[in-house]
C-alpha cells in the first residue's frame, strides 16, 4: 500500500514540475491574408461535399427507416445548412465595408451600422447560425444514443 501511495505521490509531483515549467505550445497556427481565408473557405467547402456524400450514402442505406439512422441523417442536413451559412457569412463579411460594422472591444456591443441593404440583412441573419448548429449537435447525439441503446439490446439477445 505505501509503494501505492509513493508511486502516486511521485507522479503528482511529476505532473506538477511539468505544468510549472510550461511554455506557450503554439496550438493554432494562424495564417494572414490572403491564403488564411481561402484555407478556411476550401474547408468549408470539403466539408459540405462530405455531408452531401455521406448523405448520399444514407439516403441508400438499407436501415435508414431506423431511429438512429434517421437522427443521423436529420443531423447532417443541418450541419449542411450551418455550413453553407457560415460559408455565406463568411463571404458577406468580406464584402462590406469596414466602416458598416461597429466593432469594440466589449462583442456585447457591436452594431451593424446603415444604411442597410441586402448584403447587411443576409449577414445579420447568418450570424444566428448557431440556430442551425445547436440541432444539428442534438441529432447527432441523439443519433449515438440510438445506436448505443440498438447495440445494448443486440447483446442482450
């Protein structure tokens, strides 16, 4: 028991020393104009094409009518819909003028300034996309509950 107690003792300390003598690790590697922008947009871009296969691939699954299959299939259309409107806020947001956003420090207070044209309204919309991303989240979990509860009971059997 004490070699339990020493051993954990000593991997603590060991932990410690580690964390005490930790430098910035240079986790996001950020890219500046103009190649970060196209990056992230060829992501999105992969990304759409990927939930459009996926998709396609679902649409001819031979268990789509099940639960699961059918929160999964519900929860990549929205991700597909989150995605392609974070794509067109993206590119909105390249379009207007910097001096049509009011941007301090506080985000509480930033203001989207007129006059205000369709560009403005499109952008204003897409910045609610997390009334897309939030179900899409919760179909994808309730998707993974499904399955696990099918697999509990194909083992039980």
């Amino acid at each position: 028991m004490k070699d339990y107690i020493k051993n954990i003792i000593t991997v603590f300390i060991f932990i410690f020393l580690i964390l005490l003598d930790s430098i910035n690790a240079e986790a996001v590697q950020i890219h500046g104009p103009p190649e970060g922008f196209f990056v992230h947009i060829m992501g999105h871009i992969f990304f759409a094409a990927s939930l459009i296969f996926i998709l396609y691939l679902l649409e001819h699954h031979p268990q789509k009518h099940q639960n699961g299959w059918r929160w999964l299939r519900y929860s990549f259309w929205f991700f597909l819909a989150w995605n392609l409107d974070t794509l067109m806020v993206h590119i909105v947001y390249r379009r207007m003028p910097y001096s049509s956003l009011y941007l301090p420090l506080n985000m509480w207070e930033h203001k989207l300034l007129p006059p205000y044209n369709l560009e403005h309204v499109l952008y204003y919309i897409g910045r609610f996309d997390h009334l897309l991303c939030i179900p899409a989240m919760l179909f994808f979990v309730l998707s993974l509950r499904s399955f696990l509860q099918s697999h509990s009971e194909d083992e039980t059997l």
